[in-house]
C-alpha cells in the first residue's frame, strides 16, 4: 500500500508513472444490489457501443476534450470537467466547459499535488505551495480559498471537503470555517462524501486495508469491509463502491448502505479498480489481462437499473474514469508518454431527421370553413411551419384556421429538429364551397293512415341550410330538421318547410300532403 500510495502522487512524479499506477484494473458486473450475486462478465463489444470523435454511434459518442498531451486525472460536474495538466512545465488546475466549449485554467501557482474534484461551482485540489495546501476555488466569483491541508485527492459535496493527510480524515466547512478531524489517528487514505456520508480505505492493522464510513449525522463510524484488501471507494446516493482482492484478484463491489448488503459487481480473470459511481451507473478501468501492456486497458461501464455492461473505450490506455449524467471522463495515454482528456455520451440515441405528416378535422365544405390541423410528423419535431394556402402561415403545433373564400387550396406543413428538417405538402387539400341560397324540399313516411297516425318528416333540401320551420297544416309547428308529428283528426293537411342559412330562405308546400282518414 505504501508503494501504491507513492505511484499515486503523480503531481509530484510525472505522467509516465500513471501506465504503472494503473496496471491493474477492473472490468465486470453484477445482476442486482440486494445480494452476493456473481455473473459471468459479459459486455459489448467497443467497436459496436463505443466510437471516435470523428464518428458517432447511438449509444456512446466520445470526444477528446484536451489537446497538451500532458493532462490527466480528470473528474465531472454538470457541465465541467477538471484535470491536471502539467503543460508549460508546470502542473496546473484546468476547466472545460463543454456547454460554452471553452477550456479555462484554474491555478496559476504551478505545484498542484494530485487531482482535482469538482462540485457545483466549486474546484478542490491539493497544492505543494507553501509546504502544502488545499484550494477551493468558486468558478462564479473566481475566488480561490486556501486551507491549511497535506493531500493529493480531496473531495466536495456541497459545503463540506474532506481530505486526508495519511493519518487523518478532516472535514472543512465552508460556510462555517470549521475543521473538524472525523477518524482518530491511523493511515488512512482517500475520502469521498455524499449527504454525511463519509467513505475512506484505512489500515486495519498489519497493512490490512479496508473501507470505513462515517454518518455525520449519528457519529458513528463502520467499517464495510473486512477482507483487508480493498481500496479506492466512493459513494453516491446509498452505494459506496471500491475495488477488492479479497479472492486473489481484484474486482469491483458494491455495499448499499440502506440494505447493509454487499454486491459483487465484476468477476474477471482481468484487474478491476478505481470505480466511481452516479446514479445507477458504475465505471472502472479493466487492465486488458495480463502481460497486456495497456493495449487493451479501458473503460468500462455498468447499469444497474439495466443489468447492461459496456465497454466505453474505444482505444486501450484508457485511464481514471468519472462519471455524471449520461457523461464518463477519462484519460487516454499513447507509448510516447502523452495522455489527453475524453468524455463519451452514453445512452443517448442520436436524433433521427423529422418526417412531415398532418390531418384535417374536415377537407371540404362551406365559407367561412374552420379547420382544425393536427401535426402527425415523426420523430420529435421541435419547430413547425404551416402554410395554408391563401397566402397565410402559422408556427403553432397543431393550429385551426378558417378560411373565407370559395377555393382549392394546398396546404404544405414544414418541421424540423438538431437532426434536420422536412415538409409535407397536399395538393388542393381543402375545398371550400360557395354558400347558396337554400332550396328546401322534404319527404313523409307514412302520407296516410288512420288518427292517431305517426308520421316522420325529413328535410332534404339542399345548400345547407341551418334553420328551419315546419308547418305541419293543424296549426301545430317544428324548428326539428327531421321532426316526427302525430295527427290525431281525420282530413288532409297541407305541409310546408321554411328553411334558411347566411344566403337567404326558401319555403316548399305541398296541400293535401297528408291524408288521414277517420277511425
């Protein structure tokens, strides 16, 4: 552990240690975190979920975010990534912004002691300036705070970083200013927080490793593990993760804190380590095999909520992996000593190019005719575009429209989305009628009959009218289009329909229409 603690202060060494630091790795995972359930690795290929940045894939799109050839350990928040770069001779703190695509460097003092973490606004990192000291750097008032610490691998969650000075664990308090010592003295190494949770690896006794938690809230210190071989632990959520040796090979596993229940998450005749974790999704880097020399050495992913595993890398030497989001950072170092910062998207489908449709609530009729369009396109159109052919646009989704003269007219229906666009056009897709004048006609069924007779009128005349008034010869009358009328006394009875719309009126009568013969 000694020797992994020196090989890990890569600030203060150089980049060619970090092939060595990272020779043994991890790939693997696991069927569910209630249990001790232990699978058959099994992942997909990287050349079918994994590409360069000069081509994409709908599962995993990688992109090189650094170019000095000197930059490593890198970590995630939101849109940032942070990493050390030890370009122009120095080693110094930098940020990319991959929303703004603008990279910014952090530090200006040239000593930075390990790697940096990032939370929120907020850059932690340890500096060999002034016989060592942490620094907290605000991104949005660019204020950079500076405590009294001895670490290379601090760690942020909200207001709170913690760190270890090889003996100690310690909490500082932004908003308070407090210190506070969370472990009593003993060689410990690597905290993590989230929530008040604390995470560390610390020496049992006699050089036995195991990973240690601390509740904030309860003062109560657990230990996970008692293998004695496990190192590197991290948390989010309920889940701390680390990787173990405890079976003569190191693996990945997983306690949930809630359950009190450990998960083995990788079984591999392959070295798995330096996990991280957020949300349902694990990384880790898998050392290739051995006697592999980094050709192989990548990546690699698990989703719990899933039960699927990937790899992520693309290419071998494929170092320190941190996740956010759909986001996994890491470094890839090349055989002349150079490595560089990578970020892959995963489980993002790219968008597919919009395909224009629509429908009517009607196609013909009358002035004024109201029309209620309804976008059908496929594949999630974010902007639309209607013409209606008068001469009349509209970018609403689904927009109802009327039209008020006599025509034909083709309506034409343009969308797009980040994928492209497309436009769907109907050649004389409404007509619109002129309004005439009514002309009114109707029927009866039964003409005769003895009293009572039921008889059932129905209009029948033409140029849509939209009122109407019957007269049914016994004094009696209707505004029903179709009435139904009873005649109750002997005769025969003349019938007439009043029937009118915006243009005009009409009336037919027919005398004697009715005939009703006595009882």
């Amino acid at each position: 552990m000694n020797r992994k603690k020196t090989i890990l202060k890569i600030g203060l060494i150089s980049i060619g240690l970090i092939l060595l630091l990272v020779s043994s790795i991890a790939l693997a995972a696991i069927e569910s975190d209630t249990g001790n359930a232990i699978i058959k690795d099994d992942y997909a290929s990287s050349s079918a979920l994994a590409t360069t940045e000069e081509s994409a894939s709908s599962k995993v799109i990688e992109t090189k975010i650094s170019s000095s050839g000197l930059a490593h350990s890198p970590d995630i928040y939101g849109n940032r990534i942070v990493w050390t770069d030890y370009r122009g001779e120095e080693c110094n703190i930098y940020m990319y912004d991959f929303s703004t695509k603008k990279e910014s460097q952090i530090s200006t003092s040239g000593m930075i002691h390990g790697s940096p973490a990032i939370y929120g606004n907020k850059i932690v990192w340890g500096d060999s300036t002034n016989y060592s000291s942490i620094h907290i750097y605000d991104i949005s008032t660019q204020k950079d705070t500076e405590i009294p610490g001895n670490t290379e691998k601090p760690a942020i969650y909200g207001d709170k970083v913690v760190y270890d000075d090889y003996y100690n664990i310690y909490i500082y308090n932004l908003s308070t200013s407090q210190k506070t010592q969370v472990t009593p003295s003993g060689p410990v190494y690597y905290p993590a927080i989230y929530g008040n949770i604390i995470v560390w690896q610390g020496d049992s006794g006699a050089g036995n490793w195991n990973i240690y938690m601390y509740d904030l809230s309860t003062k109560k210190e657990t230990q996970i593990t008692t293998s004695g071989s496990a190192e590197g632990s991290t948390i989010y959520g309920n889940r701390i993760v680390y990787a173990d040796t405890r079976n003569g090979n190191t693996d990945i596993y997983m306690y949930n804190v809630s359950t009190k229940k450990e998960t083995q998450i990788t079984s591999s005749p392959d070295v798995q380590a330096f996990p991280a974790i957020y949300g349902d999704r694990i990384v880790w880097e898998d050392d290739g095999g051995k006697d592999d020399g980094g050709t192989n050495h990548g990546i690699y992913m698990y989703d719990i909520s899933t039960n699927q595993k990937m790899k992520i890398s693309a290419k071998g030497s494929a170092y320190s992996p941190a996740i956010y989001g759909n986001s996994i950072v890491w470094q890839y170092n090349n055989e002349k000593w150079k490595s560089d910062i990578y970020m892959a998207t995963v489980g993002v489908p790219q968008p597919k190019s919009p395909v224009a449709a629509f429908s009517a609530s009607q196609t013909s009729g009358y002035a004024p005719l109201k029309v209620k369009f309804t976008d059908k396109s496929a594949n999630s159109p974010t902007s639309w575009k209607w013409s209606f052919g008068d001469g009349k646009t509209s970018t609403v989704k689904s927009p109802a429209y009327t039209y008020t003269k006599a025509g034909k007219y083709t309506v034409s229906l343009t969308v797009k989305n980040v994928a492209g666009t497309s436009t769907k056009t109907v050649k004389n897709y409404i007509v619109v009628n002129t309004l005439k004048s009514p002309v009114a006609a109707f029927s009866a069924s039964p003409r005769s009959g003895k009293a009572p007779l039921k008889v059932q009128f129905t209009d029948k005349s033409s140029n849509n009218p939209t009122s109407w008034k019957w007269s049914f010869g016994d004094k009696t009358y209707s505004t029903a289009k179709n009435p139904v009328h009873t005649y109750s006394k002997a005769g025969k009875y003349t019938v007439s329909l009043t029937v009118k719309n915006a243009k005009g009126s009409n009336t037919k009568t027919i005398s004697g229409y009715i005939v009703i013969a006595k009882k």
